[in-house]
C-alpha cells in the first residue's frame, strides 16, 4: 500500500528506506490511489490531499510512505498562510523485505560498501550502498 503522512509512527519493526521526495510526487501518488492519513484539516487541503484522521497500524513489507515536513506551524484557525512548496519537506519511505540484521553485522557491511564505493570509480547512489549493506 502507499500511504500520505504528515509524520512517520513508529508501528513496527523493519528495515526503512528514507529517500528525499517532492511535493509533486507525493500528488501524483495521491492521484493513483494513495491513501491519505493526513489528520490536520489545514495541512490536507495545503497538500491537496483527503483529511483522514485513520492512524497507520504496523508496517508492511514493500509499503511506501510519502510523509510531507511542513516547516511553518499552520494555525489551528483552518486560515491557510502563504506557504510555498520551499516550505514544504517530502521525504519517500519503504520498508523492505530484508530482515532485521543486527547491529556488529550491520556495522560490518555498512563499512564494507563505504570501501567498495570509495574504491569504485562509478559514484553510487545512497540507495545502492545501502542495498550493499543489507545484503551483503
């Protein structure tokens, strides 16, 4: 499933993914079907999205969250200040189906990528050391 956020619960246990988004993709989403759990009457209509106050439950494996930062306070008034799409922070999560690893392993792999990428002359995306680390 893919949910609209304005904050990420803590629901589960999981390795996530945390990759920077943008306001425009989190619409897009919305348009196909993305549920909104956005709470906040003001913030649902700045983001153009449904007010939903459903809570998220547990996290899913291949779930992705689109969780929108505002950088303003909005007032509880409903009256809607000059916001821009700046002040607007988007960021685009996944739980993967990886399993938990722990920690000392963790550790071991993340130092081993961070080797791999600095000898390797292609520059490598975050995503890809991370896949890297998580699965050796």
């Amino acid at each position: 499933m893919v949910y609209i956020l304005n904050a990420l619960p803590l629901v589960g246990e999981g390795v996530l993914v945390v990759l920077k988004s943008s306001l425009r993709k989190l619409q897009e989403a919305y348009e196909k079907g993305a549920v909104s759990l956005i709470g906040h009457e003001s913030t649902a209509r700045l983001l153009g999205v449904e007010y939903n106050r459903g809570q998220l439950k547990t996290f899913e494996v291949g779930d992705v969250y689109y969780v929108a930062r505002l950088k303003v306070r909005l007032p509880e008034s409903g009256d809607l200040p000059t916001v821009t799409e700046d002040d607007i922070v988007v960021y685009k999560v996944k739980v993967l189906e990886s399993p938990v690893i722990e920690w000392p392993e963790l550790a071991r792999r993340a130092e081993e990528a961070a080797k791999i990428a600095e000898a390797d002359s292609t520059p490598w995306t975050g995503a890809a050391v991370f896949d890297k680390v998580l699965r050796g």
